[in-house]
C-alpha cells in the first residue's frame, strides 16, 4: 500500500474487513500451531519520548536510572538502533506490524480520538503471532493507534468512534486479550479504555466530542503535522484520571497482570507514558534529580521498569523472559521549542545527537535499545548493528521458528542472531527509511544518510521556505559525522543520486525484506 492511496479506499477496505473478520477465524486461530517446548516470555516495555542520552547506560550523570541500567548490565546495549519515526502513532504501528507506517493512510503523523484504527484488522501483529503460538497477550498503557472504524457500530462519520459505547475494533482486534490504557497523551480524553470500554463512565454523564467550528468537517482537513487536533470533550467527569497518578496505574496494573498469569507463556507489551509532556511526576519523585522535572519524570519512568523488573524476580521468571526495552522516538525540548541540541539544565537527553522529537535528524529516531534474556543474551553486551522497532516482528517469529507470510512484517528484519551472538539464517537490516512528522524523507544505507530536503522536517518546518544559499537535500556519513554537521551533498553526487534510487525504488515495492 502506497502512502498516496486514498484515505477513503482505505477506510473502506477496513469496514469491509471487519465484516469479513465476523465470518472468518481469528488470526490468532490461524496461526497455532504444535508449540516449542520452551517459550519465553515475552515483555516489551516502549517508553514515550525518551532521548538515546537520557538514561545512565547511555551517558546520562545528572539524572540517575539504575533499572534500565539493570538491563544494560545484565543484557545488550543497542548504540544503533531506530524508532524508525520521531513521533508516536507511526513508531507504534512499525512495532506491532513490521511495516513502516508511511505505507497507511496516516503515513507521518498521529491519528487522535475521532481517527479509525490504524492497524487492519487482518494484518498480523507481534500479538497476533505470540497469540497463535499459545501465549496470553496484553497491551498496556498508551495506545495511540485509533479505535472503530466506518461502518462499524456506533461509527460517526464526522466525529468518529462513540467513547460511551464499545470502542471496537481496537488492542483485542488485533491480537491482544487484554488491554488496559490511554488512547493517547496531551489531548483529550483523557480516560482509562479496559477492553472495549472507557472505565467509570457513567450514563448520566456521557462523553462528547466537540469539533472546532473552524474544521467542521473531519475528513477534508487532514494537515496533521501542522496543526493541533480540532477537538475537545465535556462530560464523562468520573472517568477522567489524573495525571500525576497515571503511571503508577498504568504500572500497577501491568504488575498484577503478570503476577496473574499462570504456566502458559505470556506477552506483555506495555506502553509508558514518560516522558511526554505535560511533565507530570508523582510527588513521591518530587526532588529526585539535579535537573527538575524532566529529570524527575525520568526517574519515574525507571522506576516503573524496575517494578516490572521486581514482578519477574518474584515469581522466578526472569531467566525465563525476554525483555525489550526502547522509546517510540528521540526527546523534545519542552514546549517543542527550536533546538539543535536538546538541553534540560545541562542534560543533552539526545546525548551527541542533532535535532529532537518530530524531525529526520537522529536525534528525532535514533533511541535506547535493551534487551535482556539471561543464560541466552551475554551480559553486559554492546552491539553497533542497525536495527529498527520495525524489527521486533520478525525478531520474534524467528524465535518462534516460524516463517512470515509474504504480506505480513514487509519491512522487518530478524535480529534474534545478533541478540545470540550467531550467524544470521536471512537477510539482515542495511538499510532504513525514515520520515519526519511533516513528511521530510529520510534514508539510511550502510553509514550514508541522505534527507530529501533542508531543515528536519519537524514541527514550524516549511518546504517553502528553502534557503537559496544551501544544498536543496542533506547527506552525511554517519561513521564520521553523528552529529550531522558536515553536508556532503554537493560533494557526493553518485551517492545521492544512488540513494534517491533506492529510496524511490522502496516506496514503490510495497516490502523492503
């Protein structure tokens, strides 16, 4: 699917694809097969904004994070390792699918709370696969993928899913068999969804989502990364929860899932919402950090990995489950003001890199990558590979041994041999797509990284206004310039022309695996 196809056709191959999900086994069905006979659990925790220098393990000193660095230690430390987006809704939709966002009707930027579900109902997930091999799966925290879809029960076609119904299609549609969290951050609702349904919402106080008078119509004004989303709520007062007490929640619940769970293996993905604005700690980390509350938000965040770290001790399963930690993107200067460095009183949360959250510089891509599995992965490790979020499909279906279908996981490239220190079985990632928040192209081939356009393509970036006195694209060579500051546009034209090539070649091609 082109990025170009019509929003419309689209949402119109969703609808008929729910009604088709009705009459045809689950995925999940599909799927099974004879188990391995050991599994291991699977938890991958996503963090929300956190920057590749924000934790200890990365080089951070004026802010402490002694759980991730627990991972570090007792797992591989990725230095190369990519979003592949620098904002929320496509990076969740490169984890769970294995293919790039760009490829979907939303291709750059967020859907919000009167958008579709992004992901089709028939397309396999991570959730999907682990489901079918016999796991029990749950999603929780920020979700930011969309709920409904046209012509579905309770459909509105100007304003959406109705958050006082059943909010469905959603997680448990595509592969999760539980699923509590948030819809989004920062906008409105913000409420608790269990299932399909907003917790403590009462029928006297219904929600309603009131559209800006200025943008009646949903469907015609869709410049996403130019604008903030042209909606609010009233009503629904129980359900609102507050945000200084939202990642204990969130974390608490995530716990008591785990503890829940009997001898069958399981799948957690959860979803934090640190570190994205607005910065809200609980008071108990209030005064934790030399840096304020940036620095305090992080340390709530470590903490949260680290009672999920504790939950695993507890039951004598950490040995037994595989764990992937990461973040959806790279950090913003608070405000999303300008910065070519991300600075909180001294603290480069993109550690050396250039640019932040929203552009195609690696500051708004390249994040921590941990994963952990002892007696498998060496403790301590360090690996330069390139890999992607994109990835953990194809990673996982190899550790599951099993072959992904042509139209599943287009862009995902296995790096199970890299996390077990053995000779890969397929191909290996060389290369990487990118695109910023407003559509400015990115591509990654070996150390070469060219960007199709002047500036980073974040947020207040206008193609229009080009600078007359500059090069009209960017190219860097990564080995030797990771701070992107040395454009050899001009001075490497076969190169540039080779990976314009290549990168108009993959647009078309629908896979890149």
């Amino acid at each position: 699917m082109s990025a170009g196809m019509n929003r419309h056709g689209v949402l119109a191959r969703m609808a008929a694809g729910m009604v088709a999900a009705v009459l045809l086994l689950p995925l999940s069905v599909v799927w099974a097969r004879a188990a391995a006979p050991e599994k291991p659990n699977v938890v991958v925790i996503l963090a929300d904004d956190l920057g590749y220098g924000d934790l200890g393990c990365y080089g951070a000193t004026k802010v402490q994070t002694p759980h991730c660095d627990r991972l570090a230690r007792e797992g591989m430390r990725f230095t190369d390792a990519h979003s592949p987006a620098s904002v929320c809704t496509p990076t969740r939709y490169n984890l769970l699918t294995g293919r790039y966002a760009w490829r979907t009707w939303e291709p750059h930027s967020c859907v919000w709370s009167d958008d579709p579900l992004l992901i089709d109902t028939d397309r396999l997930t991570v959730a999907h696969l682990l489901q079918g091999a016999g796991y029990r799966t749950a999603c929780i925290g920020k979700w930011h993928l969309g709920f409904g879809a046209p012509g579905m029960p309770g459909w509105d076609q100007r304003l959406g899913p109705d958050y006082n119904g059943d909010l469905k299609p959603g997680p448990l549609e595509v592969g999760f068999d539980y699923f509590f969290g948030i819809p989004h951050v920062g906008q409105f609702p913000h409420v608790f969804i269990e299932n399909h349904r907003v917790v403590g919402l009462k029928p006297d106080d219904p929600m309603r989502l009131i559209l800006d008078p200025k943008m009646p119509e949903r469907r015609t004004h869709r410049e996403r990364a130019k604008r903030t989303p042209a909606h609010t709520f009233t009503g629904g007062k129980d359900a609102l929860y507050q945000h200084e007490e939202l990642a204990l929640k969130l974390t608490e619940k995530a716990v008591a899932w785990i503890e829940e769970q009997g001898s069958k293996p399981f799948f957690l993905y959860f979803a934090l919402r640190n570190v994205h604005a607005p910065l809200t700690p609980n008071p108990r980390f209030r005064g934790t950090s030399q840096i304020g509350i940036y620095g305090e938000f992080i340390r709530e965040m470590d903490w949260c990995v680290g009672e999920i770290l504790q939950a695993l001790d507890r039951r004598g399963l950490a040995d037994k489950t595989l764990v992937l930690f990461s973040s959806d993107n790279g950090a913003v200067q608070m405000g999303h003001r300008p910065a070519d460095i991300v600075d909180y009183q001294g603290h480069r949360a993109n550690g050396p890199l250039r640019g932040q959250k929203t552009e195609a510089y690696e500051g708004g891509h390249r994040v921590p990558l941990l994963v952990r599995w002892p007696g498998h992965i060496r403790a301590g490790a360090s690996s330069a590979a390139l890999v992607a979020l994109t990835d953990v499909l194809a990673t996982t279906a190899e550790l599951l041994n099993r072959p992904l279908p042509p139209d599943a996981g287009e862009d995902s490239f296995s790096f199970l041999p890299t996390l077990l220190n053995r000779p890969p079985a397929g191909p290996t990632r060389d290369t990487l797509v990118m695109s910023s928040m407003q559509g400015l192209w990115a591509i990654r081939r070996g150390d070469w990284k060219l960007i199709l356009g002047q500036g980073g393509g974040g947020l207040g970036w206008d193609a229009a206004r080009s600078q007359p006195d500059e090069p009209p694209g960017q190219l860097y060579h990564l080995a030797d310039d990771l701070a992107e500051r040395t454009n050899l546009y001009t001075r490497q034209p076969d190169k540039v022309a080779e990976l314009k090539t290549l990168l108009a070649r993959l647009q078309t091609a629908g896979t890149s695996r």
